[in-house]
C-alpha cells in the first residue's frame, strides 16, 4: 500500500523527532511491504520565518491531499522569540489551531499511560501509582473557548475582555460517539467531564452525551465535575478509561494526566475528523532550550506515528510491531535523558541515548 503522507517538522525539536520517527516508519514500510511518500509543509515559527504567517492557504491544501498529517511541534520561548511578538492570529499556535478548525478534527485522542519500565518516574505515591492506569483523553478540539466570539473593547474608559464558549448538540454529538466507540474497544467506562453545576454549555453536553450512551448499553458511563476530575486524576489515575471532555477542559486535565505519568517524552496523540484523516502529534511541545542538541526523545512522535498507521491506514500489525519496538528499546535499558532516573545509582543500570541514536535503535527492532 502506498502511504501519502505530509509532515510538519515544525520548530524547536521538530525536526529532530520527525526525523527519526520518518527512520522507523521506512523501516515499518520495508518490512510490511508499503511505499512511504512524504511531502514537508511549514508550520508555526519554521512558515512565519519563510511566509509571514504560521500557515499558508497552499500548506492546508496540501495536508488536505494527504491521507495523514505527521507533526513534530511548534512555537519558541514565548519570552524571548520575536514570533511572540506578532499579533496573537500570526503567532505559531494560531497554524495549528487554524490546521485543526480547517480539516475539522474535532476529536483529539490523548493517552496518558504508565509504562511499566517507567513507573519510577511517575510522581505519586507509590501506593497509588502501584495500581498503573492507562487512560485515553478524548478532547473536543473545534469548539468551546478556543474558537468562541471574542473581543476587547473599552467600557467607561475600562478594557473589557470577552471569549465565548458555544456547543451545539452535533457537536457534542460527534465526539461523544467517538468517545464510545473508542470504550467499547478498551475497558468500556466513559467519563464525562465537564461543569454542569455552573455552565450551560456542560448541562447540554451532559443532556446529549446521556443520549448517545443509550446505543451503547455495554459501556459505563459517569459523569464528574472538571474539578473534581483534576483531583482525582492525582488521587485514583487507575479509576479512568476514556475521559470524554471539551476543549478547554481537554487541554488542562490531558497536560495533568501527561504529567503524572511523569514520561511527558513518551506521549503521543491523534486529532480526528469523520473520514480516516488524522493529524498525529507527540504531547509535549517545542523543547526550544534542547533543541539541535540531539538529547530530545523521539519515542512520543514514533508512537503518534503508530496511531496513525492504526487509526488513518487500518495497519494493525505494522502499529503493533511499532509499540513492540518501543518496549522492547525501555526493556533493553536504553533512556534518552528525561526518561532516565534521576538517582545515579538508579541511572547506572541503565544507557543513556541521543534521539539519533534512539531512532537507530527502534528502527532495528521493527
Ligand atoms: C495543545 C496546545 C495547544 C492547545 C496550543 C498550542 C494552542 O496546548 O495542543 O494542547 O491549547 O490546544
Ligand atoms: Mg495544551
């Protein structure tokens, strides 16, 4: 099969860890017998340095000619890269969002998983990290606050600043029943989250969102305040399955999830719309202070490359001979640095790798 794909190394360590998650899927390719085409756009600081803005009209047409969208990261230092300097709609983050609103991914999957080779690393105490948890965030990614109404204007010689958080019931719809599909292939609980004790918007979430789970009489459904989800997700990570939230939401509680697996470095993520078309990224962001040092862990854009062999082409082996490659590398004792322990004597059993040397070595176990 032949795989068109389009990459967005981006800035910072992007193009490092594309590099060599492009190393594994050659490798995939040769394996299983597919042909890899990719073709490079610019995105974020890399397209505002060549074009001016963080996104071209061509680059969007381009990614929408693809079959899959393979991303590394964008943005800079925001205190000191001039990017940050531009009005907020030119402004790195701004090629994303728009990238994300124009191929309509409205369902953004997030998986925050405590690897059993890393649980170390993981910050909670051991009495509950024990437990392991392995849970997948589904993030509605086209609505809400982040692309609401919102203005600043002067009020009796005051600024006054407005954002506007709209749902309608299809959009809710939508990604509640990606939310379920994706339960009923994993341990079939969903958790709603949102904050229908205050807002409008999260009492038609949970109005609609009840509704999509009577076609799925398998699945558990709950449904828990955004506070009360931030504390747990500290308190009892092993109690979630798929948290099923919106935008803004989406974005605070999958960064906290992220951290308590304490391997931010290993995450990745899928962006959705309704065909096979994804968007895959890692979950952490540009590192601008390691990058071109060669020290960046790739394994999050390697695994984001496994989704999308899983999610955008149905190739269920070559995704798996992926995540096999990965354990086996942890097994094997190889760490890139914000993986290794921090404790010498911890970090003595173990090797210490560069992202080159990292890609090389998963590469050689597909
Ligand atoms: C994310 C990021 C983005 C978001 C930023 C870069 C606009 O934080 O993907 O979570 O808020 O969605
Ligand atoms: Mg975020």
């Amino acid at each position: 099969m032949e795989l068109n794909i389009v990459c967005i190394p981006g800035d910072g360590i992007g193009p490092e860890i594309v590099t060599e998650a492009k190393k594994v899927l050659d490798a995939v390719g040769e394996k299983f017998g597919h042909t890899m085409k990719y073709t490079d756009i610019l995105m974020g600081g890399a397209s505002i340095d060549v074009h001016g803005v963080p996104l071209t009209d061509e680059a969007i047409e381009t990614a929408k000619g693809a079959d899959a969208v393979l991303m590394g990261s964008i943005g800079g230092d925001t205190a000191t890269s001039p990017w940050y300097k531009l009005e907020p709609n030119l402004r790195p983050e701004a090629g994303l969002l728009k990238l994300r609103k124009s191929l309509q991914l409205f369902a953004n999957l997030r998986p925050a998983i405590l690897y059993d080779e890393l649980a170390g690393a993981c910050p909670l105490k051991e009495e509950i990290s024990k437990a392991g948890f392995d849970m997948m965030i589904m993030r509605e990614l086209t609505g809400g606050l982040y692309f609401g109404e919102r203005y600043t204007k002067e009020v009796d010689g005051k600024l006054v600043a407005t954002d506007t958080l709209t749902y309608s019931e299809d959009e809710i719809r939508r990604i509640a029943i990606k939310g379920f599909d994706i339960a009923m292939k994993r341990r079939k609980k969903v958790t709603s989250v949102d904050k229908a004790n205050v807002l409008d918007s999260s009492r038609l979430w949970r109005k609609v969102v009840e509704e999509v789970a009577k076609d799925y009489p398998q699945v558990t459904l709950e449904h828990m305040l955004v506070d009360n989800c931030a504390m747990q997700l500290v308190k009892d990570p092993a109690q979630f399955d798929v948290i099923l939230t919106e935008n803004m939401f989406g974005d605070i509680l999958s960064d906290e999830a992220s951290m308590v697996t304490g391997s931010i470095g290993m995450l990745a993520s899928a962006s959705l719309n309704d065909t096979r078309f994804g968007l895959y990224e890692p979950s952490h962001g540009s590192a601008p202070d390691i990058a071109g040092k060669d020290i960046a862990n790739p394994i999050a854009t390697v695994l984001s490359a496994s989704m999308m062999l899983r999610y955008s082409f149905d190739l269920d082996k070559e995704a798996d001979a992926i995540d096999g490659a990965v354990k086996k590398v942890l097994q094997d004792g190889y760490r890139t640095a914000d993986i290794m322990p921090q404790e010498k004597e911890e970090a003595a059993a173990f090797k210490l790798v560069g992202c080159k040397e990292m890609g090389d070595l998963l590469t050689q176990r597909i």
